[in-house]
C-alpha cells in the first residue's frame, strides 16, 4: 500500500527511489558507556522491546532480497546482547557483509573468537580521546581506555580489518593529530573522524562540546594532510563542523536513498534522527515488509527527488549536490523538516545558526549531561 508522500521532481514527475547498498542495524539501546554525544534518541528503547534474533533473521534475509550488500550491526554497545553471535550468523545466512561496531567495552577475546566464526568481516571501534583519563572521562567509564585498547589488540591478532572511530569536539579537537596516530599504531586501515552532530544527546551538550571556527579549521587542515602523507596505508573519512561551512553535508548521501536504519524495536528509520521530525510517522520491521516500506512508506517518500524542496533549495544548482542538507538540522534549527538546512549560508537563518554556535564555542563550561537510559530500562 503507497502512503501519502509520493516522490516527484519540481516539474511534478514521478521519482524512482534506488536501493539501499546498507543497513545499520541498531541491534539495542543498552551500553556500558555514556558518551554525551551518543547518536541514539534521548528516549532509548529498554530491553523488553527489543527484537529477538529470529525476527532480525527475517529482516536481515529481507534486507538482501531488497538489495542490501553490508549491514551495520551497532547499538548501544551490541556485546550487551548475549544471542550477538546469532544474530551476526543470521547476517551472514542471507549472504552479507557484516560490520560490527563495538566500543570494544563487554566483549571478551573468547567471545570475538566467537564472532569471527559466527562471520563478522570488519570491525570498527570508537575511541573517545588519546589518554586514560580523556577516554574515561568523555565515555563516563572508568578504565574504558585499558579495555579499548586490549581489545584493539584482540582485533588485529584475530585477523579483523579494523576502523577507528573517533568523535571529535571541543574538549578533543586540539588532539585530532595523536588520534591519526594512534590509529596507524593500533593498525587500523581506516579512521572515522567525525564532528560530533547536534542531535539528541549531542544537542543537550552544546556548550561543553561545540568547536571553535579555529578548532574546526585546524581539524580540516590535519585531515588534509595527513591524508596526504598515509596515502595507500590509511584511508581517513571526515564529517566536519558543519556549523563553521559554508554548505551543508549530503546527510544520509540523499534521504531514502543509499541506506536504512533499524532500532532495537523494529523500527525502520531513513537515519538515525528520523524521529526528531516530529509530525513523521514511522513503520516497523515486525509487521510490515521492508521493501514495502523502502519503496512505498510516508517517511522514506518525504524528502525523496527535489519536488518538496523551498526556496533557496528550488533554486540552487547544489540542491542534486547536498539535496537541501540535513532534515534534522532543519527541523531542530528552523523547526521545519523541509526547510534548507540552516548551516547552509543561503538559508535566511545562517547568521542566526553561526551567532549560536560561536556563542556555544565561546563558552568555559566543559560540563557533560552523560546518556543514561531512564530507570528500569
Ligand atoms: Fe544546498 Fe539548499 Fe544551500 Fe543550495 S540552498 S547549497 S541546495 S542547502
Ligand atoms: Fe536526519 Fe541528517 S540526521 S537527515
């Protein structure tokens, strides 16, 4: 059944949405970190909602006939599951590729022994800062960095291709040098570096954790070159600090079209903000069939093609190039999902967004509102 939204180009023509090459898979909410910019919604899903590992053995088996080639098995920390090594063979049955990304916190050498048979072929492992007491501090988890670090070992001698990812922001930015390092030490083939987004958590924490202009042009510059220098050793992918460009990212690389997100309870998200977007209706994985809902549902149809796009958008000559921004950022800066995303400096609302932010970079408060999952979660 087609929902209300149906995706056009400005001049009214129908739009075919491609397929999806991945899906994140948000396997739970639980996590024995707390990071203060943590990606999953401040109402996480407590324990009693999540799937089980056969239904997210059906969705995986429907995810490859769909077109899916990799899935992002994530949470939360996704060892906080016991069943994690049949769900990840359960990925492995319907044929794809299978990323684990862990904070390496809850998963012994025995039980990554465990994954590899049961068939993960990548892992990534987030880093919060370059010492003990950074690490410990940003994640909320004391000793996390010994752990992190043992783990990272386990990783290399199992045989795991290995990301690094590592967010970064006020309190860590001046350090995004020693990061790349201990990357290339560690023996990762590919480092995430990314400004942390102001969604959900991240949102709460603006003040303690907003780069600087010079912070986030200093970051630029290390990227730049070190990209240079590890040319064919390392390869290193970055999300600036959007909120010092002077254009938005293509977030999710166009809404609805290069991937899915899948939350503890089945619910199928176009990213991993979606339900910030609060007047968007959204399917579940348990009772309706993901290509159904890839091709046909409201919330993945919305921002599809450009015929929903406004002013400056419309008009723009990147709007098949960053497709308007972020719909999130839209929605939490000018509280409106289908407005041009206001980092954009086209958007009437730029200088607003720019006085915001470098008032936020300007403050002393290193402060954080750490992720907790409300009581009896
Ligand atoms: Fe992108 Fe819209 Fe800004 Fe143009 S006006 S650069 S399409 S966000
Ligand atoms: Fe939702 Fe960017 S985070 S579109």
């Amino acid at each position: 059944m087609k929902d209300q939204f149906q995706p056009q180009d400005l001049d009214g023509n129908p739009v075919t949405p491609g397929l999806p090459m991945a899906m994140l898979a948000e396997i739970t909410h639980r996590c024995p970190l707390a990071c203060p910019y943590c990606s999953n919604p401040v109402e996480l899903t407590r324990a009693a909602q999540e799937l089980d590992a056969e239904t997210w053995a059906r969705i995986f088996r429907e995810a490859a006939d769909l077109g899916v080639l990799q899935v992002h098995i994530s949470g939360g920390e996704p060892g906080a599951r016991r069943d994690l090594a049949q769900i990840v063979a359960s990925v492995r049955d319907a044929g794809l590729y299978v990323n684990l990304i862990t904070s390496g916190i809850g998963i012994t050498r025995q039980r990554l022994q465990e994954l590899d048979t049961a068939g993960v072929d990548h892992v990534q492992l987030s880093l919060q800062g370059i010492r003990p007491d950074m690490a410990d501090r940003i994640s909320g988890h004391p000793g996390s960095w010994d752990k992190k670090m043992g783990f990272a070992e386990w990783v290399t001698e199992i045989g795991f291709p290995l990301t690094i990812n590592a967010v970064v922001h006020r309190q860590n930015m001046d350090r995004l040098p020693d990061m790349i390092e201990l990357a290339e030490t560690l023996g990762a083939r590919r480092i995430e570096v990314a400004t942390v987004q102001f969604h959900g958590w991240a949102d709460l924490n603006r003040k303690a954790l907003m780069p600087t202009r010079e912070q986030a042009g200093f970051a630029r510059q290390v990227v730049n070159d070190a990209r240079g220098r590890l040319r064919g050793r390392m390869v290193i992918d970055y999300v600036p600090a959007d909120h010092h460009a002077i254009y938005p990212k293509a977030c999710m690389g166009g809404w609805g079209s290069t991937g899915l997100n899948i939350g503890p309870d089945g619910t199928v998200l176009p990213c991993h903000a979606a339900q910030t977007i609060d007047w968007m209706r959204f399917d579940n994985a348990r009772d309706r069939p993901l290509a159904d809902i890839w091709h046909d549902s409201g919330s993945f149809n919305a921002f599809r093609g450009t015929g929903w796009m406004a002013e400056p958008c419309r008009t723009c000559d990147r709007k098949t190039v960053d497709f308007g921004g972020c719909r999130c950022q839209a929605m939490a800066m000018a509280g409106d999902a289908r407005a041009t995303d206001p980092v954009c400096s086209k958007s009437p609302l730029h200088a607003q967004v720019v006085a915001r932010a470098e008032e936020d970079a300007a403050s002393d408060t290193a402060d954080l509102i750490y992720r907790r999952m409300k009581k009896g979660g």
